[in-house]
C-alpha cells in the first residue's frame, strides 16, 4: 500500500533512513489491517479509501519535513 517506486538511485541514505521507512511501512500496513477489521457497517472498499487518504496527507506532510504525532 506504500511502495513507492524511483526512476533513480538517491545517494546519501543512511541506513537510519532505511530503518524509518521500514518501520513507516510495517505501521501504515498494521494501521491499514486494524482499519478493515474495524469496519462493521462501512464495506472494506470505503475502510482503505480512508486508509489511503491518511497516508497521502502523511506523506504530504513528510515531504515538507513535518513528522506526524
């Protein structure tokens, strides 16, 4: 649900970076699955619509260097 795929290679990642993205997908998965469960009344296309939508604003947020709380 959060591969991103790149056209080049960056230089310059740590592996504390890769350590952070890692753990950011393992959570977004885990959020993700907790979301379906929970879902009683709303179908499960609804649940990762939402799941989707929060990571986008995550990312977008990220991307301007923010961290969420």
């Amino acid at each position: 649900m959060s591969t991103l795929t790149a056209t080049h290679t960056v230089l310059g990642t740590t592996s504390l970076d890769r350590m952070l993205l890692r753990a950011a997908s393992g959570i977004d998965r885990l959020v993700a699955a907790r979301i379906v469960r929970r879902v009683d009344a709303i179908d499960a296309a609804r649940a990762w619509e939402r799941a989707d939508d929060a990571r986008r604003r995550a990312q977008a947020l990220g991307a301007l260097g923010m961290l969420p709380r």
